[in-house]
C-alpha cells in the first residue's frame, strides 16, 4: 500500500510543477485549479475509499504544491491557494453534514459521518499547519542551503502528517513514519530539480525586464542630468525587483551622502545627510560595502543594526518624522552600494513593509540591475566629464578675458566676485585676502549677504576661511547656515544656504585668502560646481599673485623713488628744509600730522611740524614730554612702535584727548650729542600703518636723522667759526679805537633786517659772518693813516679805500666763509650811484649782502661817538639815513624796510617835510 500512496504521491507532484510551469501559457492559474482538484480527490477519498494512507498520500501532495510556491517566492499565489484549500474543506464539511441532515442516499454509502467529519477536520489541519510550517521553515534555511531546507521542510511534514494519522487510525508508529518518509524522498528529488530549474528561469526573466526597464532609462540619461536621472533609475528599481515596494538613493557628495531620490517615504527626506560612517554601518560589513556588495537586512538584523549605533538610530528617527512615520514600517531592506572608479558614489536602498520580502532572486536582480545602472553612470559621466571639461576651458577663457587690462587689486577683487557669481549661477560671493600681519583676513570684494562684512577684519581662526586656509583644502558646506565653523558677524539671520570656500594660494603655496561662493537653500552645490570653483579659484590665486607682485614692485619703485626724492631734498645743511622734509614724510606715512622733536635737557621739544595742527594737539606739543615718559620708553633707537587705538592705553590718555586715534613714534637720532624721534598723527581710526609704510617711514627716519647730525654738527662748527669771526671783528674795532660794541650792534642790525627781508638762516649766517669781518682790511692800513686824528690826505685816502679788496684776499683764504660775506667785506662801501668803491658798482649790481650792512653801519656810526663828531639820536640818525638815500649813498627800499623795522618810518616824512 505504501507503493501505491508514493507512486500517486509523485504523479501528482510532477502534474502540479507542471501546471505551475506553464501558467503563464496557458493564461490562467492551472496550478491553483490543480490543486483544488486535488483537494477534491482527499475529500471524495474520505467520503468513498477506506484506505486512510491514500487519503493522506493526496492532502501530502497539496502540501508539497504549497512548499512549491513558498520555494518559489511566490506569496500571494501561496495565500490564495491555502485559503482556497481550506475552503474546499470547509465547503466539503457543510456539504457532507447537509446531505447526512437530508438522508439522501448517497450518505448510505459513505462513512460514518462521525469519521468523514474527522477526516475533513484532519485534512484542513493538515493544510494549514503544514502551509504555515513551509512558509515559515524553508525561507530562513534556503539563506544557508536550499537543498537542506527542502530535506528539512519535508521530514517536518512527513512527521506533521504521521501525527495526525496516527491519532486518526491508531495504526502502527513506525510504519506511518516509513510510509511519509517514502513519499518525501520520492517526491524530493523531483521537487529539487523543477525547483533549480524554475529558480534559473525566473532569475532569467527579471533580469530581462531589468535590462528592458533599464533601456528605458538611457533616453533620460542621454537627455537630461544626473541628478534628474535617480528618480528614474529608483523607480526603475522598486518595480524590477522582487519583494521591493519602496526604495531611496543616497549619493556622494564629498564625504557625506545624500538622499536624492525617494520611492514610498515622501519628499521629506530629500536632502537629508549622512556620513560615510553611517552609511557603511547601515549597511552592517564596511568591508563588503567599499567592494560593492548587497545586504539582505530584515526586521531583527534592522533592530539589532539601530541598537548598536546611536547615530543610526537618530538618523532613522530623523528621516522616520520626515517621511510621515513611514520609515518605522520597514520590515526589510535591500541595500546596494553602487562602485565607480573604485569608490562608492551612490547606494540604492530597496526597502518593503513586511519581513523577510527579500531572497536570492531579489539579490541576483539587484546585483544585475545594479551592474547596469553603473555601467550606463560610467558611459553619463565620462559624457559630463568631456562636458566639465569644455565647460572649464570656456571658464578659464571667459574669466581670463574678463579680468585682462584690468589693475590692482581693487579692480580685480571687484571683478572676481561678479564673475563668480555669473560663473555659479550663485547669489552670493566674496573674496577675503590675508592682512599683511598674517593674522587678520579683510573682504575686498562681496555681493549678496556678503555685503554685510566687506572690509571687517576676520580674526586667524574664525570662520570657514581660516578653516580652509588652515586645512589647505576647500569646504564645502551644504547646510552653512547651521555649520559651527561659519563666521558670525552678520547683522541679519541667514536663511538656509550652500557654499563652498575656496583657498588661494600663491605659486610657492603662500596663502593669498580665499575665494565664497554661496547658494540659497541647502544642498544646492554638486561635484562639478566644486570643480568648476577650482578653476575659477586658480585664475583667481594666479592673477591676484601677479597683480601683487606688481603692485609690491610698483611700491618698491616708489618707496625707492620718495627717500631718493628725501634724500637729495635734504642732501644739503640748510634747516629751513626741515618743515618740507616733514610734509613729505607725513604724505608717505598717510598721516594728518607729523612732529619732529628734539631732547633738550630732560625735555622733548618740538623742532619742526608739518601738517594739520589742531589746537588740543597744539597745546600737547608745548608741554614738552618728559624723556622718561611711557611713549618714549615704548620706542627703542631704530625701532618704530605703533599705536592703533591711543583709547585702549591708559598712558597715551593726553593724546587721546587732543583727538588722536593712531600714533606712530620712531626714533630719528640717538648720538651722544643729539637724540631726536619722530611722531605720526592719524585723527581718524584705521587700521594702523602697513608694513611698505613701515618701510618707507624707516628710511625717512634715516635721511632726516643724518640731516639732523649734519645740522647739529655744522651749527656746532659754525658756532665754532662765529666765536672767532666775532673775535677777529672785535680785535678789529679795538685796534681802530672803534666805540665799543660796534661790531656786535651791526651784525645784529644786519640780522634784524635781513629778517625783515625774509632771508634765510642761512643767509642770516652769511650776513652775521659778513659783518664780523667788514673792516678785516684794516690789518694791512699802516697805524698812522689809521689812527689819524685828523683828515685825511688824498694820497692817505686812496690807501685807506684798499683795505676793501686787500680784506677780500684775506677772507678768500678762509674756505669756511661763504661767498656772501666776502661781499661784504669787498663791497659795503660802494654806493647806489656808483660812486662808491672799490668796484663802483651801482644800484641792484651791489651784492645785497652789502647793501643790507652798507646801511646798518651807516646808522651805527650816525648814532655813535667818535673823536670828530658827537653821537646822534635814533630819530635824527634815521632822518640823516634818509638823507643819504636821497644823495645817492643807500638803496631806498631797503632803508624805508629798516626803518620799518626800528620804528622810525616817520623819519622819512620828516625829512620830506623839510625839503
């Protein structure tokens, strides 16, 4: 009997793999209406025939239908045929009570209803016990092996079905055992090989209709994007692969990823973040992930995955409230890295609500689907990368033509930030360059919300920028608005923004600063925008590097140029150059005020300023600084010191008063016999002075300081050469029996009016020295004609006249004396008309030198005594001067500017008077 159960038991496991094979020739579901009629033959079986081993042998080949379809993937075929089973049962039971109710004759026949009863409830029990221990069984052993699983489901039902027969029958353990075990091991193999066989075949076909879903994509990838391809590929995906019923794509984008593409979960989670980190760990085998390998995760291997990384889990909660709770109600996942060039540019997630929707088949059409998808993303990009690069080429050809001809750095901040955002299509641009100390960051040039922190200084360490300085490499922020790293100082919120920070960096790799451009809202730059600000940044490192290095040599050349300018302004003595000197220094310096002083005993006076002098600065220039004040012990010999803000330092509070916000002090000259310092005024706040004016000041402070010394020391040496000049004119007058102090009294009226004339120092000098020596002459005039009480002889006179020219001679050997005072002596006794001598030289041909002593000594001998004449009054003096302007003696001008300048001008109306 066990034969004939095992032989039944095959044909008709071999009738239900063939119905199955060809449902979808036929077009109907031959499978299902087998099996029902299956189900028909063990219910007519406990109705008619005895026998309860063939009554089992037909319920073990439904059985072995629904480990079919389980095997097979096939759910819901698998529910429908269950449930129709158990209906046929359940039918089958209403109808045998109905007919046994009616006491039709046919229930004659039958069994007891008692038996047919048990045997029905038997057969409903068997089904669903044995469809649920299949359904349950043989998907989580077919993970490891699948012909193990096969063996395992069969012994499972083979021992379900002995139990209930042997409750039913009360027949022999052993041989119900033998019984089952013969159908399983019949029936197993033929199962296995249409199980291999079917597996091959519907492995085949999704991947078919992956090809031909992915053929339709190739159109999108020819015309459109990449971006704009992912939803399409995504959609793609859920619909091939077996079990998926909603799916994400996360991409690359530097070293995080990004949600660009949803099926089933809303728009919510598009754009949300990742980290690398986090994406490996989803996926649960970094290793795998790197080489591109799927991963079957189901609800527990998700629950352990979410308990072991914190991240994870706040990432899933995160994207569970934006997608509307639906990512909680994911019972498995399907996840696919997908490989290009070597690295991990996207992952494909296949996601379903129930557990354990995913199999091999799933994973063999994900591997192949993905395969494809990487192939055509090659062939997209190596298409974009050409793009990029023409692209690029156009960049650098535009750029460079738009920033050629242009000069400075202010022009070609100004064009930079209008390129880039042209070349970004951004809103929003900066270019901040490093400050000369090294420590400060300025924007030259911004637009957009940018504008709000051109030319604010960006402390070293602050902000993206130095970040990126720091780091040598760009940053790239999809969410700026919420990065910690971003700088601060804007008045206004920023709403959500994307930048990308961009640094600059010379040919020898010297920071320059560093190129922003920024978009509105999150996530709005992708790899090629970061490629394309690489070269944008480039042009923009190379051509501010040259526009520098002209403008450094430009401010070489016209440093050089000012101190030789400096230098031969003040190549000579002459201390009357000192105030323009100063206005000089204080235009290189960009300084409102500058101010030499000098140390007198224990005091800084002021020597020379130059500039505007504002009344409070005025009156802190009298007051003469102690040299022992903090601002002169800050200047050490040499070195310039500098005071930004005078407010921050409580010992500059007097300066602060008087209006001045930045301080710049240098020391001129530190010798023995001189100690002189330099000081610069700013009234407005700055940002200090740079280090070219640094330089330029330094070499200013070394030309005027060698002036200083060569005027110290010349007037030391003139000092010097007064004394004896004043003694040889007064050994002069005391051997003439001059009246006393006649030497002195002209030199110092010759003084007052060359003063009056608006001569220099210099020429006062001249004067001075000139008036010492007038009469040197004499040495050579014997005593006799000299000392004569009484007139002179013609012959005496004419040998008194020679002491002019013979005093000139003696002077010429004297190299120190100038040639002015030469001319005094040679020349203060010619006369206006010309009748004076030696020379008889007339009018403005008479140096004016001697013109100017001419009329001083004329006035001192007027008012003085001599042993031939008394001494007359100022008043009758200057009438007498007069006088002798109108002879013909004196120059007229020069006597009315003299007799100006000693009060005496009415002597002139006087004298006219009388005439």
């Amino acid at each position: 009997m066990e034969t004939v159960e095992a032989v039944i038991s095959i044909l008709l496991t071999a009738l239900l793999m063939a119905a199955h094979s060809g449902r979808e020739r036929w077009g109907l579901t031959p499978f299902n209406m087998l099996a029902s009629a299956v189900g028909l033959m063990a219910l007519l079986s406990s109705f008619f025939v005895d026998e309860l081993g063939l009554y089992f042998g037909l319920l073990f080949t439904l059985q072995v239908g629904l480990l079919l379809l389980v095997a097979l993937g096939d759910e819901k075929r698998w529910q429908s045929t269950l449930a129709g089973l158990l209906l046929i049962s359940g039918l089958a039971f209403g109808l045998h009570n109905l007919l046994h109710l009616l006491h039709l004759p046919l229930v004659q026949v039958a069994k007891s209803t008692g038996i047919v009863n048990l045997r029905i409830g038997a057969q409903a029990l068997a089904l669903l016990l044995g469809g649920m221990a299949a359904w349950w069984l043989y998907p989580r052993l077919a993970v490891r092996n699948r012909i193990q699983a096969l063996v395992a489901v069969l012994a499972v039902l083979s021992l379900l079905n002995t139990g209930l027969l042997f409750l039913l029958a009360r027949e022999g353990l052993l041989e119900l055992v033998a019984s089952f075990l013969l159908q399983a091991l019949l029936t197993g193999p033929l199962l296995g090989l249409y199980l291999e066989w079917s597996r091959r075949q519907m492995q085949t076909k999704p991947i078919e209709t992956a090809y031909t879903a992915l053929l339709n994509t190739v159109e999108a990838l020819a015309r459109g994007t990449e971006e704009e391809l992912w939803p399409r590929l995504l959609e793609s995906a859920v619909r091939v692969v077996p079990g998926a019923q909603a799916g994400s794509i996360r991409l690359r984008q530097g070293s995080d990823f990004v949600f660009v593409a949803q099926q089933g979960f809303g728009e919510g989670i598009l754009g949300v973040r990742s980290s690398e980190l986090e994406t490996m760990t989803w996926h649960g085998n970094p290793a795998a992930w790197r080489q591109g390998q799927p991963r079957i995760a189901n609800y527990a291997d998700i629950q352990r995955t979410l308990a072991a990384h914190q991240e994870n889990n706040q990432l899933t909660q995160k994207l569970d409230q934006s997608s509307g709770n639906m990512v909680g109600r994911i019972r498995s996942t399907l996840c696919m890295p997908i490989l290009l060039g070597g690295e991990v540019v996207a992952e494909i997630n296949l996601d379903a609500f129930r557990d354990r929707a995913f199999g091999e088949q799933s994973v063999e059409v994900a591997r192949q689907y993905a395969l494809q998808v990487t192939v055509l993303l090659a062939a997209h990009r190596q298409q974009a990368e050409l793009e990029a690069r023409i692209h690029e080429f156009e960049v650098i050809e535009a750029l460079s033509a738009a920033l050629r001809g242009l000069k400075g750095t202010g022009e070609i901040t100004k064009r930079l930030v209008r390129e880039t955002i042209r070349l970004m299509n951004s809103e929003h641009a900066a270019l901040l360059l490093i400050e000369p100390d090294g420590k400060h960051m300025r924007c030259y040039a911004a637009a957009g919300f940018f504008l709000e922190i051109k030319d604010q200084p960006v402390p070293q360490g602050q902000g993206f920028s130095w970040a990126a300085i720091e780091s040598r490499a760009p940053i790239w922020s999809q969410q700026a608005h919420l990065d910690k790293r971003a700088f601060g100082r804007f008045k206004t919120p920023r709403p959500p923004f994307s930048e990308i920070v961009m640094p600059l960096f010379s040919s020898k790799g010297h920071p320059l600063g560093v190129l922003i451009s920024a978009r509105n809202g999150a996530g709005t730059f992708f790899e090629r925008d970061m490629r394309l600000m690489q070269v944008i940044s480039n042009i923009a490192a190379n051509t501010l590097e040259r526009v520098r290095a002209n403008e450094n040599l430009e401010a070489e050349i016209a440093e050089k140029t000012a101190l030789l300018e400096l230098s031969q302004m003040l190549g000579g003595n002459d201390a009357s150059l000192l105030p323009v000197a100063l206005e000089k220094i204080r235009q290189m310096g960009h300084a409102d005020c500058v101010v030499l002083g000098v140390l007198e005993g224990e005091a800084f006076r002021t020597r020379a300023v130059a500039g505007e002098v504002r009344p409070e600065v005025a009156r802190l220039l009298d007051k003469h600084l102690p040299h022992n004040h903090p601002v002169f012990q800050a200047v050490a010999p040499g070195q310039p010191f500098q005071w930004v803000n005078t407010e921050l330092h409580p010992e500059l509070r007097a300066f602060t008063a008087a209006g001045i916000h930045g301080l710049y002090m240098i020391g001129v000259v530190h010798e023995t016999e001189l100690q002189a310092g330099m000081a610069l005024y700013r009234y407005q706040p700055s940002q200090g002075w740079s280090a070219s004016e640094n330089r330029l000041l330094e070499g200013a402070a070394q030309i005027l300081g060698a002036l200083l010394l060569r005027l110290e020391r010349t007037r030391q040496l003139e000092a010097a050469y007064d004394g004896a000049l004043r003694a040889i004119g007064l050994a002069l007058e005391a051997r003439d029996r001059e009246t006393a102090g006649h030497t002195d009294r002209v030199a110092a009226l010759a003084e007052q009016l060359g003063r009056a004339l608006g001569l220099s120092e210099t020429e006062l000098r001249d004067l001075r020295w000139g008036a010492y020596l007038h009469d040197v002459g004499k040495l050579t005039i014997p005593d006799a004609i000299l000392l004569k009480p009484g007139k002179l002889t013609p012959e005496e006179f004419s040998t008194m006249k020679t002491h002019a020219p013979l005093g000139d001679n003696l002077v010429r050997n004297l190299p120190f004396v100038p040639l002015a005072a030469r001319q005094v002596v040679r020349h203060h006794h010619e006369r206006w008309d010309g009748r004076g001598y030696p020379d008889g030289l007339a009018a403005e041909h008479i140096p004016l030198s001697a013109r100017i002593f001419a009329i001083c000594d004329v006035f001192d001998a007027l008012c003085s005594e001599r042993p031939y004449k008394a001494a007359m009054s100022p008043e009758m003096a200057a009438q007498e001067l007069w006088c002798s302007v109108q002879s013909g003696h004196l120059d007229r001008h020069l006597v009315e500017v003299f007799l100006k300048a000693q009060g005496l001008e009415k002597a002139i109306l006087l004298t006219q008077a009388a005439d």
